[in-house]
C-alpha cells in the first residue's frame, strides 16, 4: 500500500499538561483525536487484506476513510487561527490522498500503467507532507 502505515501515529502526542490555554489543549486535543482515528481506520483497512486482488477495494475505503477524515476535521470547532491553517492543511493533503488513491482504483480496473503510475505519484506526492504536517501540529500544540 502506498500510505505509510503509522506515519501519522506520531500525532499520539501529550498535549500540555501545564496550567496552558484551556481553548488550545481542547482544539488541539479533539483535531488530534479526529486525525488519529481516520489514521486507526486506515491501518485496519489496509492491514487486513491480505490478497492482492482486493487492491481496488482497498484503494477505494482508503479514500472514503480520507474523505471522512477530511470531513470529521472540517467539522472541528477551531479558534485559533495556527490550528486553523494547520487543520486546512491536513484535509488538503488527505483529499489529496483521497483523490489519488480512486484515480489508482480506477487505473488498476482499466489496467491503465501510465495513469497508475500518476495516481501513485499524486498520492506519494501528498503523504510526503504529512510528516511536517505533524510535525507542525505536535510543535503547536505541545508549545504554551
């Protein structure tokens, strides 16, 4: 699979403990919780098949997943502008992924190498960015 299982179980992070702004532990908190349960979901999708056949299908719940994540993030109650750029950012890179990972399916059902190749590379190009992105988000909300 081309997504990097666990890359985003880095945003397991301990959310400041000391006497911090309420808001930011909270916003921090419920984006995180969002990010690590589509993450979770992915895992399991793309752990438990064990047969190449079931690429397409495993390709095609790894975007629904992504949308949902995209969706669930979206829907995070957000103030603070940083946590609002940083929460933009990541749906971005998983519609991204989303998108990428539907334009693989399809490229493997129509055994079409040229556009399986562009579809990996767009979604390559995308999970490329999360490590920063959780970088960025663990940097922000680690910091009081």
């Amino acid at each position: 699979m081309v997504i990097r299982r666990g890359a985003a179980l880095a945003l397991l992070l301990s959310l400041p403990m000391a006497c911090g702004d309420r808001r930011k532990v909270e916003e921090c908190s419920a984006l995180v919780t969002v990010i690590n349960g589509g993450i979770d979901k992915v895992i399991k999708i793309t752990s438990a098949t064990p047969d190449e056949g079931a690429a397409v299908t495993e390709l095609r719940a790894v975007a629904t997943e992504m949308d949902g994540v995209a969706k669930q993030a979206a829907g995070v109650e957000l103030t603070l502008p940083e946590l609002q750029q940083l929460s933009g950012d990541y749906q971005t890179m998983v519609n991204e992924v989303a998108v990428g990972s539907r334009e693989l399916a399809d490229a493997v059902d129509n055994v079409d190498s040229e556009k399986m190749k562009q579809a990996r590379e767009k979604i390559a190009k995308a999970v490329a960015r999360e490590d920063a992105l959780v970088e960025q988000v663990n940097r922000f909300c680690q910091t009081p």
